[in-house]
C-alpha cells in the first residue's frame, strides 16, 4: 500500500463517524438535499427492479445521455426491450 493510500484510508476511517453531523449541517446550509442523503451513504432505500438490472453512471447530463445512446446502440432500448428499463434518482 503505497504511504497516500494509506493516508487517505486513515483520514476517511477517522472522519466516518462525524460525517452525519457534517452532512446535518450542510442541509442546515442548504448544501444538501435532506431527502438524498441516503445516497451518499450509498444506501439504497428503492427496491430493485424485477428482470435484468444494468447500472450505469453518468455524473453529468452530458454523460447520462451518451449512456442512454450506447444503450439504444447494444439493443437495449427501453421501447423494444420491455424487460429494461432506466431508473433515475
């Protein structure tokens, strides 16, 4: 483990147990959006979808929409294919 990875485990590990209260304070801020901070904690509170299930991340509009078309090119167009579908937050 190179010495920067290790620093940053150490750093993420030690801040873990205050992230809720800096994330309270940022919705207090107006920063966050208090419905969404299960997400940053990466839980998931929706069910997952019955059938095939393909995850893809796009972090801008930009990205989700080239997402959207690589999907169309491999066959996977939500209007043909019943089966797949595109979940957004």
């Amino acid at each position: 483990m190179t010495p920067a990875l290790l620093a940053y485990r150490l750093v993420t590990a030690g801040l873990s147990p205050i992230l809720p209260m800096i994330l309270a304070r940022r919705v207090r801020a107006g920063k966050e959006d208090a419905s969404r901070l299960n997400e940053r904690a990466a839980r998931q509170l929706q069910p997952r979808p019955v059938g095939r299930l393909l995850w893809c991340h796009g972090a801008s509009v930009g990205e989700s929409l080239m997402l959207h078309e690589l999907c169309r090119g491999q066959g996977l167009a939500c209007e043909q294919d019943t089966d797949v579908r595109f979940q957004l937050p």
